[in-house]
C-alpha cells in the first residue's frame, strides 16, 4: 500500500475525519476559550462563546468535509442546518455547566477540565451529526489492486 492510497483509505473513513476535523474545531474552540478566560470572563460565559464559535464553523466543516454531504438544494441545507442548530443550542446549554464541573473535579486545570469534558460530550455528537448528515454513499477501502 503506498502513501496515497493509505491517505485515500484513511479519508474514506468518516470516523476518521471526524476525529481530525473536529480535532481543528476543538483548537479553535479553545483558543477561544482560553483568550476569553486570560480577559477574565468568567469560565462559563467563555465556554458559551467557545463552544458558539467552534459550532459556526463545525456546521459548515461536519456538512461538506466530515460527512461529504454537498446536498445544496434549500430544503436540505435549511432541515440540515435546523436540526444541527436546535443539537448545538442543547450542547451549548448544557455544555457550560459540565465544563464547570469538570473545573472544579480538576481543582482550576481549565485544559484538563474542557478536554475531559469535550470528549465526553463529542461521542454523544458524532450520533447526532450521523443522522443530520446521513449520506447514501457507502463508505469503502480504495482498491490497492
């Protein structure tokens, strides 16, 4: 198996890109986060803004890079973009507060605290994501023929 075709087989696998994509959204999540906390916001007003930055720019990243879903008729991108809107909002809530737990559990360790709280809550996405960008197309290993 040479280097393109390992490259080919690793980007057919949308697990994969998930991990790597949302890999890109989570540094930006916390740059985010950790700017808003060195301006002394409180930890979960930057987690809102954190987690509302990385959710703008993972709408449009998940739809056309993790999930390959280029439908670009209205109707889908408006039910795509509702559903992924109403499950961010709910992570958005809900999103602080574990943050804040994970805080206090870690005595401050604000990295420790919001790794350890995104890895928790990004199992729980990859699902919700699965559904909103279901694509028809199945996934395969190139031919190394």
């Amino acid at each position: 198996m040479d280097l393109s075709t390992l490259f080919h087989w690793f980007w057919a696998r949308r697990l994969l890109r998930y991990i790597v994509m949302g890999g890109c959204i989570f540094l930006l999540d916390l740059g985010v986060f950790l700017m808003f906390d060195f301006l002394g916001l409180d930890i979960r007003i930057a987690q809102g803004i954190s987690r509302s930055t990385g959710a703008v720019s993972g709408f449009f990243i998940h739809k056309y890079i993790t999930f390959q879903n280029n439908k670009s008729d209205i109707p889908s991108f408006l039910m795509q973009g509702s559903a992924y809107g109403v499950s961010t909002v709910a992570f958005i809530l809900v999103s602080p507060f574990i943050v804040y737990f994970f805080v206090q559990l870690f005595n401050r360790n604000l990295i420790v605290a919001k790794i350890v709280a995104e890895l928790c809550m990004v199992v729980v996405i990859y699902g919700i994501l699965n559904i909103i960008f279901r694509c028809s197309k199945k996934e395969s290993i190139p031919d190394t023929r």
